[in-house]
C-alpha cells in the first residue's frame, strides 16, 4: 500500500498531515502545499498519495471532513483535527524523537 | 463516498494547482500539463482512497464483469465454443444423473422406508418369466408363474401364509399384504374410467405409515367381513373427478358394480407400493369376496385357500432386526407351509426378504446396469468438454500475452489483471452452467419420455438433480478458473518489455513456447481417444439394435391393431362372454379397412405366456406320455390366418370347432416334430391338457415356427389351442386382433365406438398396434441405441469443437512461418496438407491410445448385446473412420484459410 510513496517511512505522511491540521482545517491541495513548502522541497511527496492517506486517518477517526468550497468553485472537503488526532500526533512525535535519539546513539558509538 | 465525489476532489486539486501555476505565469497548457505530472496518477489515488473503505471490490468486480463481456463479445467464436461444450458436459451429465438417481435410488414416500422389506419365494429350478396384466385366477400352477417376476422369485402368498407373517411380531412391527388389479373399471361421479385398483390389507397404510391427506386412510377395522365397504383415492383422482378433494369425502366410488364410501384422500406423493404404477382406488382386502365373481375368489375360499398364491406382502422390520435375520426367522416356517400346500407332490421353496425401501424394482433392475454404463459414457463427455474448454482459455491466454503486457505496464497490479481474467473464466463458466441447466432439464424430460413409452401408466418423474447440477458446475467451474489462471499467472510475471517487443510468432524463448502446445495437443489426443471410445459403444448398441428389429418372427407385424376387453368385469357368464366376442368380432370386421379380424387370450409377444401340463401320447419324445409344461396360446377363429403365420398342414382353428366335444388345436413346426417326427404325422393326433381337470385336445393344422412369447426367446414347440372350450381361459383379458389395410390408427376410433355400441359397460383395456408392442420389447435397446447415438455424436461434436479451436489457434500462431514457405514457392494445397498431416498425425495418437482401451473395455457391455460380438471389427473400422472423418472436417476450415494466406500478408503480420 505504501509502496509508491516516496516518503522517508511509513507514517510520515500521516504526521506531517496531522501536524499542518494542527494550525487549522485545509484542503487537500493546501496541505499539500503546505508539506512541500515546510520540508523546502527536500520531501517529494506525491500528491496522489495524499488522498489515501487522508481517508485512512478519517477511518481512524483521527480527522474530521466537512464538505465546502475550492477557490475554483469546486466541491471539495475541508479536513480538521480531533482530539483523538491531537493524541496520535503526539504519540507520532515521540516516537519519531526516540527513534532519532536512538540512531544517533547508535551512530555515535559505531563513529566513535 | 462514491467515486465521483473523490473524482471530484482529486480534480479540485489539480485544477487549484494549474490556477496557481498559470498567475504564477506559466502557459496555460503547461501549467496544467505540470498540475497533473505533480499530481500523478488520478485513478490510482481514487482508487486507493476507495480502497481505505473497503467498497472497492464490488465496484471492481462489477467493472471486470463489463470488461469480462466486452471481451467474450469481441471473441464471439471462443465464447461460443467454450460455452457450447460447457453446457453439453453439464447438461448431459445433470440429465443422466437425475434420471438415475429417480429410478434408482428414489424412497417410497413413506416413513423410514429402509426398515422396510418385500417378501418374496424362490423354487429351485422355477420357471422364468412373466406373465402381466391380469388379474387373480384360479388354477395354482397358472398362479405360481403369474406371480414371478424376471428373477424367477415370485412375489405372491396365499392370505393363510400372510397370516402366519403377522404373528411373528417378534420381528417384524407391521405386516402388509395388497393385491393389485390393474385397468379395473371405476365408476364415480357419474362417469367411469378404467384404473389401478389395490385392495389392501388392513395394516396397509398403519405399516406403510402414511398419513391421509384429507380424512382417514383405511385401519385394521374396515378389512372385516361384514364391515362398511369404504375406500380411500389418491389425490389426483379426486381433484380430477370432483375438481376439489374436499368434494371426494363422503361419496361413492363403485369398483366392479359395487359401492363404497370414500372416507379419505392419500396425500399427493403417494402412489402406492409400487412405483411403476399410480393407485387410484384403495380398497380393503376382505372386500375383494365383494366386487369379484365367485371363479375368481376360488368359490368365496380365496382367504382361506391354501395354496392360492395372489397376495403381495411387505413387512415393517423392528429396530434392531436386519433382513438377513427375518428372513433366515422366515424361512424354516414358510418351507413348511409351503410343502404342506403344494399338496401330494410336496416341493420346495426358500423365503427371500429384499430391500423395500425403493418398492417393487422390476423397472430398476431393468435398467440400473445399463444406466450406470450411460452415467460412465457421459462422465466421459463431462471430461472432453472441461479438456475443451481447458484448451480453449490455453490458447487464448498465448494469445494475450501482449495484451496483458501493455496493461501492466500501464500500472495495473498483478492481482487485478489475474483478478480480471478470473472473472473472465467465472462469467464463461456461469453462462455455461445456465445453459447446460436447461439443457438438462430438456434432457430429463426427453429421457422420461422415452423410457415411459413402453410402459402403461408410467408415473416416474425424475427431477433434476440440484446436487448433481451443482457438482458438474462446480467441476466446470474449477477447471475453466484453473485453466484460465495457470496462463495468467505466469503472462503476469514476464518481463513486460521483452513481451512487448516479441511478436507472437517469434521464437522467444524456446522453451517456453513448446509448453502451450505440446499440453494442447496433449489435450486434444485425449480427447479423441475418449470420443472413440464413445463411438463405439454407439456403434455396437446401434447394431444391436437393428439386429432385434430385423428378427424374424414368424408372423406378419405391421398394421395389427389390438386392444383388450373384459367381460366378466361386465358380469358376462363364459357362454355370453364367447357369444359376445364373436359378435364384435364381426362387427369389426366390417370397418371398412379391416381384411382380417381373430381374438386371442395373450400376446404373441409381450413377453408373457401360457404353459400348462400337456400329456402326450403316442408321442417319440422320451417321457412325454407323463405330465410335460407345453407352451401354448389360446386364440380363437382365423387367428394363425390373421397373423399371417404359414400353414403348413390341415387348416386354422374355424368357427364351428366351438362345437366340437375335443378343443380344436394348432401345433407349431417345432412340435410336430418333436412328438411326432413329422408335420404329416401330428394332424389328427390327440393330446391331454390339464387345465380344470383333463382336456382332450386334437391337433387339426401345424403352423411354421414364431416368436412366443419374446423376441430373444428361441421359437418353442407350442400349441395354439381354441380358448373357447375352457372358461379359464376365456376370462381372462381378450384381445380382439384385427389386420389393417392401412394405417391401424385409424381404424382405432371406429373400433372404440363399435365397442361402446355394442356394450357400454364393456370396459376397454389399451388399444395398441403389434409394433408398438414389438418397439416396448425392445425399448431397453432402443434407449441404449438412441442415447449412445446421441452420446457419441455430442463426444464427437466436443472434440471436433476442441479440433478446431486449436487448428485456428495454431494456424494464426504460425502465420509468418506459413508466409515464409509461400513466399519460398510452397502452395496452398502444400500448406493445407502440412496442417492436415499434422491433424492426422494428432487423430492416430489418439486412436493408438482410444482402440486398445475400447476393445479392453468392450467386454463390459456384451450382456447389452445381441447378435454381435463386443469386439466386432467392422464396428471398430467405423468408428475409426467417423473419428478420423471429423476431426478432419473439423481442421479443415482453418486449414483451408491458410492455404489462401497471401505471402505478403503473412509476412508483414505480427
């Protein structure tokens, strides 16, 4: 399921989502916007896997979707965080800090 | 969320990205050239946002279902190719095997019919054959072979003996005894038919355990003397004869003259105790002193005669007592009876006990083994068409590869494209199964019809069989999905690049390329041997049948019209009854049309006969001056005349031998010979039949040799004597024999109304033509021939399908290499035979493989055979050539298309 994306692991996406909802609800196009500006393009995100993503953390009932308006006049969806997203993004952040602590204890110690 | 709503979104997207592009300055086509690259593949992402909520599976089934029919439209040749043989396998095998299943294995419709048994006794050394048809008669020796059945068991009792089997309650819960009197004359409601009467014991229906539909079924208290004469009727002949069975209850049946009160209504599947009948009336058995005239219950004694053997007889065992050990209970007690009752020379007799669950099995032993030879011919048929349609899906799937190529290159997954060409199987294999349901319920009805045109009253109805239909689908099914996926498997792992660029016919991997064709060909030979093998078991059941049709009989069948009366159900006395006979004989033989008129007591060929004790003497047969069993055939005036059986000396049985002191007598060839030593030397002579004490018979004419009383039987020795001498035989049924100028059937409807004319309250039996009479004897060959026939064509058709599928296949596969030798100067009729050879070469494998397990397998069938060997060897050079004969038609016409390629064509085709 994840094959395609070029993320750098598996729940990447779903945080750097999570984590733009968190200054507020967007749409698809804005948060892809958004990712790609935030990480200066280094990430290559592919846009078409943003929808997936978005439905999976609807299912987990980590997000909200409301129906609105695009800047085209177009009917798109409006995506916000719940409580229950607030919890996961935290739970996601934490990981990812000791994850990153431990690679680099453990690259200390190989270097040194 | 459906689709359009994420299209939708998914397009927003794109759309605000091409926006922002174009202010930022980019061309618009640019912008949303980049808008959509960024974004990449639209379907996918819907897809995979569908797929997050688990509803995308219906959806995609539903589009591989459209994608599925699209695709079989577009091959409209293979699909109906793999779908004709699909419906013919399941068809013909749910046809057989429901027909089986309801001859053979079908219940009574009774509670727990396999703790039920029939009672029947053996003589050592008894007699075989039968005789039908009649009712109850007096004479015992008459009565031991009337009761026998095909086995030499006979399943008749005297009520003495049936009441020593009630007593032993220490085996059995229930004992049952009913005799059956078929075509008896009914009157109810005004009208009268003629039906199948059964007068029942009263532990019938209590034995049985059959609930009445409406009412109450007969109990124990209405068999008395001197009860209330009541009756109960089957549901269809209430409904038909008061429109509603409620309407039936309370009134009046009458059978033979006398009344009685319906008091209930058998429910609707319920036919009686045995199934080649339907019961219409039920009636107690004590009731029989009642509706008979006294010469048919022994003068009022028939309950207590001993040795008047008229009772059918079933018991109900009790739980925990097997057949084995009643009967072996059985036996010691009926010996005994029995050799007390056969009186001054006691004879012996074994007491057998047989499966009662299915009721009376004459009609399956006839036909159980031949049915188990059809069921292994059609599962043969099942095998061709799954090889068929396993061919077929191989060479289309060769001839996909690059098709599937493409599709994965373009971004499906691999399970969706095996996902989609399993549908694809899965959409054949159903149309398939739907049409081979109806082909077999077609086929169950046919098969019904033809097995009921032998018998009268023929109340089987063989349903289809849903286990069976759903097996066979099941079989098609898995094969069609196998065969359909091992290609797709393995297209979906080629390297899509190296699939792309080769053409079909380039040699690419060489080994990869002999495994489709050599498991084709493969396929295709085996085929062939099975249809071989089928043609020639048609083959020899066809020349069997055509053997019987064209025995000689000895006497003139065609345009023989026949049907029965009976006057002493009319209460005629014997000299009425003769007196009456004669009169509708010449009444009827004035019908314009009519050359020749005679009566007969018994068919000359339905396989039942007469034989009494005759003493001969004067005769040169050692020990012929004691009691001798004789073959005879009471017939009245002109018979041998209107048969057209030769006189070889004296003269036919006339009108005024009635008068005669001695019954006037007709020797046939055979027993002139055998007594006398000559066709001269019988005329005149005398001979002594006992039949209601001794008769003097006298030999007056000596007729060529016919068949009596089958077609298989050797022509006996037998007499024909003048029924008119003894009331015995003249009350029997009497067939009134008229020969036609023309068609019999026309003559039928004159016939009738003179009958009515002359008697109303005469009821007519069956009227029927002598070769419909011949055709029933043979109705057996006359299935197996037709049905195998019909096998071995439908194996044929099958194969050649197959044939030709893979010749066209191999044809396209090949078609630059065939360019390239026209272009190198071969010929079209070169090219044409090249494939040819190849067809023939395939034809002899299979045939290598096919002859020698036919002529091993041969053995087999030889009891179905007559007048041919099982290895007969003109039959095999047939079948040989037929096979060969179509499987070249069947290359032919792709073989020919490619005898016409235009080089240029073929060279430039990919």
């Amino acid at each position: 399921m994840h094959e395609d994306d070029r993320s750098l692991f598996p729940g990447a996406l779903e945080m750097m989502i999570l984590q733009t909802l968190r200054s507020g609800p967007s749409h698809g196009y804005a948060l892809a916007q958004v990712i790609k500006r935030n990480s200066d393009d280094l990430l290559q995100v592919e846009e078409g896997s943003l929808y997936p993503a978005l439905q999976r953390m609807l299912k987990a009932g980590w997000v909200n979707a409301d129906w609105g308006m695009s800047p085209t006049n177009r009917k798109i969806r409006i995506y916000k965080l719940t409580p229950a997203g607030r919890k996961q993004l935290e739970r996601e952040v934490s990981r990812f800090e000791r994850m990153l602590e431990g690679i680099s204890r453990a690259m200390k110690a190989v270097q040194s | 969320m459906t689709w359009n709503q994420m299209r939708s979104e998914v397009e927003a997207h794109i759309e605000e990205r091409a926006h922002d592009l174009i202010e930022s300055g980019m061309p618009e086509r640019d912008a949303w050239a980049q808008a959509r690259r960024e974004f990449g593949n639209t379907t996918l992402a819907i897809e995979r946002s569908r797929e997050v909520w688990g509803w995308n599976w219906l959806e995609q089934l539903g589009r591989d279902v459209r994608y599925a029919y699209r695709a079989m439209a577009a091959n409209r040749l293979f699909t109906a190719l793999a779908v004709a043989s699909l419906a013919l396998g399941i068809g013909a095998n749910t046809a057989i095997y429901s027909f089986m299943e309801s001859i053979l294995l079908r219940s009574l419709p009774v509670k727990d019919p396999q703790s039920l048994a029939i009672l029947k006794f053996q003589r050592p050394g008894a007699h075989k054959g039968s005789v039908r048809g009649s009712g109850s008669n007096g004479n015992m020796s008459m009565q031991i072979t009337s009761g026998g059945s095909f086995d030499g068991l006979i399943s008749a009792f005297p009520y003495p003996a049936f009441e020593l089997f009630e007593k032993r309650t220490d085996l059995f819960e229930g004992v049952l005894a009913y005799h059956g009197q078929p075509e008896a004359r009914i009157t109810l409601n005004g009208g009268s038919l003629l039906g199948d009467v059964d007068y029942v014991s009263g532990g019938y229906f209590p034995t049985l355990g059959v609930k009445a539909a409406l009412g109450r079924t007969l109990q124990p208290e209405d068999d008395r003397l001197g009860a209330p004469p009541v009756a109960n009727v089957s549901l269809g002949l209430a409904r038909q004869w008061f429109g509603d069975e409620h309407q039936a209850l309370g009134k009046s049946v009458a059978a033979s003259g006398v009344n009685f009160t319906i008091v209930g209504v058998t429910p609707r599947d319920f036919f009686g105790a045995n199934p080649e009948k339907s019961t219409s009336v039920y009636l107690p058995l004590h009731s029989f002193l009642l509706t008979q005239p006294l010469r048919f219950t022994e003068r009022g004694k028939i309950f207590t005669e001993k040795a008047t053997y008229w009772l059918d007889t079933m018991v109900r065992l009790k739980p925990g007592v097997t057949r084995e050990r009643a009967q072996a209970a059985l036996d010691p007690t009926f010996a005994e009876y029995f050799r007390e009752a056969s009186g001054p020379t006691p004879q012996k007799a074994r007491m057998i006990a047989m499966d009662g669950a299915r009721g009376l099995d004459s009609l399956r032993h006839d036909y159980e083994q031949p049915l188990y030879v059809l069921m292994a011919m059609v599962a043969l048929i099942l095998t061709i068409a799954c090889a068929n349609i396993a061919n077929l899906l191989l060479a289309r799937a060769s001839s996909r590869k690059r098709e599937l190529a493409v599709r994965l290159s373009l971004g499906a997954s691999r399970g969706r494209v095996i996902r989609q060409l399993l549908t694809e199987s899965l959409v054949l294999s159903l149309i398939g199964a739907l049409l081979g349901l109806l082909f077999a319920k077609w086929g169950v009805q046919t098969l019904t019809a033809m097995l009921a045109m032998g018998r009268q009253g023929f109340t089987l109805r063989a349903e289809l069989n849903w286990p069976v239909l759903a097996a066979t689908v099941a079989i098609s099914l898995v094969s069609a999905m196998a065969f359909g996926l091992a290609p797709a498997l393995r297209s979906t792992k080629l390297d899509v690049f190296s699939s792309l660029r080769a053409s079909p016919s380039s040699p690419g991997n060489p080994k990869r390329r002999w495994m489709p064709i050599n498991l084709g060909q493969a396929l295709i030979v085996a085929q062939i041997a099975l249809s071989f093998l089928l043609l020639m078991g048609a083959g020899l059941f066809v020349r069997t049948l055509s053997k019987l049709q064209s025995i000689e009989l000895g006497f003139n069948p065609k345009n023989l019209l026949i049907f029965e009366i009976n006057t002493l159900q009319a209460g005629y006395q014997h000299a009425s009854s003769i007196a009456f006979h004669e009169q509708l004989r010449q009444k009827l033989s004035a019908i314009p049309g009519v050359v020749n008129s005679t009566l007969a007591a018994g068919g000359q060929l339905d396989g039942g006969n007469w034989s009494l004790d005759f003493r001969v003497p004067g005769s040169v047969f050692p020990d012929a001056e004691n009691k001798k069993e004789t073959l005879l055939l009471p017939v009245g005036p002109a018979y041998l005349t209107t048969m057209q059986i030769p006189i070889l000396a004296g003269r036919d049985i006339t009108l005024e031998d009635q008068t005669r002191a001695s019954t006037a007598a007709v020797a046939s060839e055979s027993f002139a010979k055998k007594h006398f030593g000559s066709i001269g030397a019988a005329l005149g002579r005398h001979a002594s039949m006992n039949f209601e004490g001794d008769q003097d018979v006298e030999i007056v004419g000596v007729v060529k040799d016919a068949r009596y009383p089958d077609l298989k039987t050797p022509m006996p020795a037998m007499l024909y004597v003048d029924y008119r001498h003894q009331s015995g035989f003249a009350s029997q049924f009497i067939r009134l024999v008229l020969r036609t100028a023309g068609d019999p059937a026309q003559t039928a409807t004159a016939a009738r109304q003179i009958l009515r004319q002359a008697d109303p309250g005469v009821p007519m039996g069956m009227m029927y033509t002598q070769q419909m009479t011949i055709d029933s004897t043979i109705i057996q060959e006359i299935l197996f021939a037709r049905l195998c026939a019909a096998f071995a064509i439908l194996a044929m058709i099958i194969a050649c399908i197959g044939l030709y599928g893979t010749t066209a296949y191999s044809v396209s596969r090949r078609t630059s290499e065939i360019g390239i030798r026209m272009a190198l100067g071969a010929q079209g009729k070169t090219v044409l035979a090249m494939i040819l050879r190849e067809v023939v070469l395939l034809g002899l494998a299979g045939l290598a493989i096919g002859v020698p397990i036919a002529l091993a397998l041969s053995s087999l069938v030889a009891s179905f055979l007559y007048g041919i060997q099982p290895r007969d060897p003109l039959t095999v050079a047939a079948a040989i050539v037929a096979m060969m004969l179509g499987a070249l038609v069947a290359a032919y016409v792709p073989a020919q298309r490619a005898a016409r390629f235009d080089p240029m064509v073929a060279l430039r085709h990919e």
